[in-house]
C-alpha cells in the first residue's frame, strides 16, 4: 500500500510538472491562433467590401452606358426621321434611311433589352 501511495505522488508530481511546463505553450499557441483567426476575418470583411464597392461601381457603370447608348441612338434615330420628311429624296437615299432609322431601333431595342 504505501508502494502504491509513492506511485500515486511521483504520477501527481510528474502531472504537474507536465501541466506547468505546457501551460504557457498551450496560451501562446491559442492566443497566435486567435489573433491569426481574426486577423484573416478581417480580411476577408475588408476584401468582401472592396468587392462589393467595384461590382456597384461597374453596375453603376453599366447603367449609365446603356443610358447614353440608348440617348445616342434616339438622337440617331430622330435625325434620320427628320430626314425621311424630305418629299424630295430620291428612292436610293430614301431607301438608305429607312435602312438607318431600322437599325438604329434594333439598337435601341437591345440595349433597352439589357437594362
């Protein structure tokens, strides 16, 4: 029994020696793992919002072109009507025109297709 008694006291003795000798590599391992964990959450908050700025910025972006695609071809398209008003246009220039007043609507239509 008393065998037993100094076995139990050497394995406690060891055990805390164990415990205080790993205790501090345990703290730094978990607090570098800590501060490394937040430190990529971060990032990740920070890169996400740099994204998202630039896909608003470019959608913004995009509207506004489609816009002044769509102004453009209107303009186009109402000069060449006033064009056709002319009585004394011949058949070819006739023609021409109305082939320009048809693609500047299909323009228009596309680009009214991607808003």
């Amino acid at each position: 029994m008393n065998d037993y008694r100094e076995d139990m006291q050497n394995v406690h003795k060891k055990a805390r020696w164990t415990f205080w000798k790993f205790l501090p590599l345990t703290i730094i391992v978990i607090l570098f793992l800590s501060v490394l964990g937040f430190g990529l959450h971060s990032l990740e908050l920070w890169g996400s919002t740099v994204v998202e700025r630039k896909v608003f910025e470019a959608s913004y972006q995009r509207t506004e072109s489609i816009k002044a695609q769509i102004a453009t071809d209107e303009a186009v398209l109402a000069e060449v009507e006033m064009q056709l008003r002319n009585p004394e246009l011949d058949e070819s220039t006739r023609y021409s025109l109305e082939a320009q007043a048809t693609a500047a609507k299909v323009r228009i239509a596309i680009a009214k297709g991607k808003k």
